[in-house]
C-alpha cells in the first residue's frame, strides 16, 4: 500500500480526533510492508496514525478488536505492577470507538512513545537475552487471559499441514513451469516425515497461548536512555497458538550469521551464544508460566519455524511469487533454499540445543 499522504482522507480521519493538516503535521513513520504508519505531531500531542491493510488483512476490524482486548488486559497487569513493559494502547476517537472506516480503508490512532528506537538485527548475547524476556514478559502477562478469545486473524498460520497442503497444490499444478528449477528442494521437504509427524503430536498436547507470531527485533521499542526493550509493538498477527512458535520465530530471525536471502550456505552457521541467551532470556521471563513440554517444545519450534517459512518461500517461487515481495525472478528460491538450509544445521545440532535448553 501506498505511504502517499491523500490530504483530504487524511484530513478526514484526523477530524475523528479533533485534528487537521491545519493544526498539526504528518510524515511516514517506520519502515513497515503491510500497513500504512505515521506520526502526527501537534503542538499539545503526537501520536501515531494507521492505515490497515485490508489486502492482508482480511477483516482489519478484528485486528483492532483484538490489540483492544490485549492492551486492556496488560494495562490491567501494568496496574498491578505485573508487566514491565509498556503497552501501546489504542486512542478513541471523538465518539468513544478505535476504528476508522473511511471508504475501503479503515485507519486507527495508536498511543506514541517518545524518546525510543527499533533495531534490526541482534548484534550479541546481552542483546538477545533482552530481546527473549521481552516476548516471554508479553507472553506472561498474557498466559492467563484466554486465547480462545482472540480471532484467528490469518487462519493456520503456523499450521505446518496446511503449509505443506498448500506446497503440494503448487507442485500439481506448476502453473509458471518453475517445478524443475526447485524439485530436489520439494523432495526435501516432503521428505521429513518424522518431523512433521512430530510437529502433529506436540500440536495435540501444548496449552495454547496468546502468541505474537512475529517476535523479530524491529517489533520492539528500545529506550533511548537505557537501551532496553520498553514496549512489545505490531499486535496484528496476535493469536492463539504454542511458545514454540514465537522462540522459533526468534531463532530464525536472530541466530542465523547470513541474511535470510544470503546465498552462501557453505559459510551459514548457527550462533549458538545467540541460541544460548534467547533460550535463557525466555525461559526466565516464562518462569511459572510455561510448563516443561513447552520448554522441551522450544528445540522444534526453533526447527520448526525456518522449515515452514522455507515452505512458504518454495510455494510462493512456484507458484510465480503472488505473496512475499520479491527483488528478482529467483528471490523467493533463493530465501527457500536459505531457510531450508537453516533448518538442516539446526537439526543436526539438535542434541547441542537441547542440552542448551535443559541446563536452563
């Protein structure tokens, strides 16, 4: 979606919370590639004004409902001195609601924090370990309020069959005849049946949580003063679903020494202290909250993730690369044989992780 200020849309959702182009200036804020992020800066307040994307975010009005339902409950614990962070809560507009609909776009204003900066890597261990106990807190915080509660925003997300399903779809089909290019990669992934059956049975028996589903470093604020993770951000992805996916998510964004597009695979390595402060970092933060089959569970998620994402990667490349922004014809296979590689060292050292995690 477009960042293009339209003056008069903006102007009209500005007048939902007392505001104009006339009192107060807009400019884009972040570099986001779903929704549509500024700030808007007045004399008396600044605060934070979004346009959300309805292309991938089918309904954006269960999106808000459910960052409403979660920043109300962390508030609550914020309270009762419960969560250390600070939630970035919703604003109402001038008739008490926190949504927006002007023509096909529906716009929200969120709470802005001053005085804050987002990262895009991890550049050590101390790092890592702030970035873990920040989602484990979020998690935490949130381990008593009932997921089931929550609208499935993107439906089987995490849901490795229904990845897989879609992966064999693709195959069958070849619609861009791009099947002989990858099929040593498809034979691959099609090859870890007892993975897979493994990832089936653990789906059968964890609590579900209210994960965040896309725990990268740029979705947290650092303080400018201490240099610590204030606020957990970008709740759109917020769902039911197991610890394992977020410590997973983690791993694969953090512990890997290439990009995930880097095509050097015979320099890729695993940073095991990266690993290291990531499994303590969240293993503390979830202490009480998290019972030992999620804990064991954290060694597959941290599997799990860049093999599923490598799926995506090699269905998106066959089926001619509708879905993740691409750079070049060969972008999308590029990041498949990237992730699937990943998920190959990670499993070879699987042992290593797990004696990791045990110790913790």
């Amino acid at each position: 979606m477009s960042k293009v200020i339209d003056p008069q849309q903006i102007n009209k959702v500005l007048a939902f919370y007392n505001y104009s182009l006339s009192n107060s200036k807009i400019a884009p804020l972040g570099n986001g590639l779903i929704n549509c992020t500024y700030l808007v800066r007045s004399e008396d307040f600044n605060f934070v004004l979004q346009r959300i994307n309805h292309h991938v975010f089918k309904q954006p009005a269960d999106v808000i409902a459910n960052a409403e339902l979660i920043n109300q409950h962390l508030q609550q614990k914020k309270a009762q001195a419960l969560y250390p962070l600070e939630p970035i809560w919703q604003l109402n507009t001038n008739d008490g609601r926190v949504q927006v609909t002007e023509g096909e776009n529906t716009w929200r204003a969120i709470q802005f924090i001053p005085n804050c900066y987002t990262l895009e890597t991890v550049a050590n261990a101390k790092q890592a370990y702030q970035v873990a106990q920040a989602f484990g807190q979020f998690t935490a915080a949130l381990s008593d309020f009932p997921a089931d509660k929550l609208t499935e925003i993107i439906p089987q997300f995490h849901h490795l069959d229904f990845r897989l399903a879609q992966l064999q779809t693709a195959v069958s089909e070849d619609a861009k005849g791009r099947l002989s290019q990858c099929q040593s990669l498809v034979d691959f992934c099609f090859s870890q049946q007892t993975f897979i059956k493994h990832i089936a049975e653990l789906e059968q028996v964890l609590p579900l949580q209210v994960t965040h589903n896309d725990t990268k470093i740029n979705n947290l604020l650092f303080s400018s003063e201490t240099n610590a993770p204030i606020a957990v951000i970008d709740l759109d992805t917020c769902m039911p679903g197991f610890v394992m996916h977020d410590f997973g998510d983690m791993v694969r964004t953090c512990c890997c020494n290439l990009p995930e597009d880097g095509t050097d695979l015979a320099k890729m390595t695993v940073r095991l202290d990266i690993f290291t402060a990531l499994a303590q970092g969240y293993v503390d933060s979830l202490a009480g909250t998290m019972n030992s089959l999620e804990q064991q569970s954290l060694i597959t998620g941290a599997q799990l993730l860049p093999f599923m994402i490598g799926i995506r990667f090699l269905t998106d490349f066959i089926e001619g690369d509708h879905y993740f922004h691409t750079a070049h014809p060969l972008h999308n296979l590029q990041r498949a044989k990237n992730q699937l590689h990943f998920f190959k060292l990670l499993h070879d050292i699987e042992p290593q992780l797990s004696k990791i995690v045990k110790k913790l």
